[in-house]
C-alpha cells in the first residue's frame, strides 16, 4: 500500500515535470520528452520510460519497441545510463503496457 502510494506520487510528480516542456495529455508529455534527445538519458529512462511503463501507455509502445535492443537484463546499458537510455527499464515498461498484468497507474494517463 505505501509503495503503491510513493509511486503514484512519483508518476504524478514525472507528469508534471513532463508538462511544465511539453503541450498535450500526460502520455504525450512523456512521450515528447522520451523523444527528446535534450533530456539526458537517465532522464529519459526515469522519467518517460519508467513513468510510461506505469501508465501502461500504448501510445508508446512503437516508440519503446524502436528503442528496444531484445536486452531483458539490461547488460547493454549496465553503467552507461549517462548515454544510453536503460534497456531494462523499457522491457518492464513494454511489459506492463502490452500484458496489463497489473492495474498500475492506468487513470494517471
């Protein structure tokens, strides 16, 4: 219970970040900032990706799926989260919003 409340605090808090930058509804806040290759990449992995992932967004799954390598592990990003957006966390997000195996945070979308 008190997890599920700090991440949807969190996931509120990414939303807001998104959309101080970008126009649009929550998804496509996270999305434009996923896109942007402006926000460093740990930022793009913490904020859009992860947050995506819990809002299980299919608007982004063309987008996660380009940036996928077929990493699960994340042994491709392991220490370069500086330069590269983090391949773990686009697996679980795709895994969340492909499966839906888990109500997250779906009304934050």
């Amino acid at each position: 219970m008190i997890a599920n409340l700090w991440i949807g605090n969190t996931v509120e808090e990414n939303i807001e970040i998104a959309k101080k930058q970008y126009q649009g509804t929550a998804e496509e806040a996270l999305i434009a900032y996923l896109l942007d290759s402006t926000n460093s990449p740990r930022n793009r992995t913490k904020i859009a990706i992860w947050t995506l992932g819990q809002i299980q967004s299919e608007k982004a799954i063309p987008i996660l799926n380009e940036l996928y390598k077929n990493d699960p592990d994340g042994k491709s990003c392991s220490g370069k989260h500086d330069s590269v957006v983090c391949q773990y966390e686009i697996y679980k997000a795709l895994n969340a919003a492909e499966v839906n195996w888990w109500p997250l945070h779906r009304k934050l979308n």
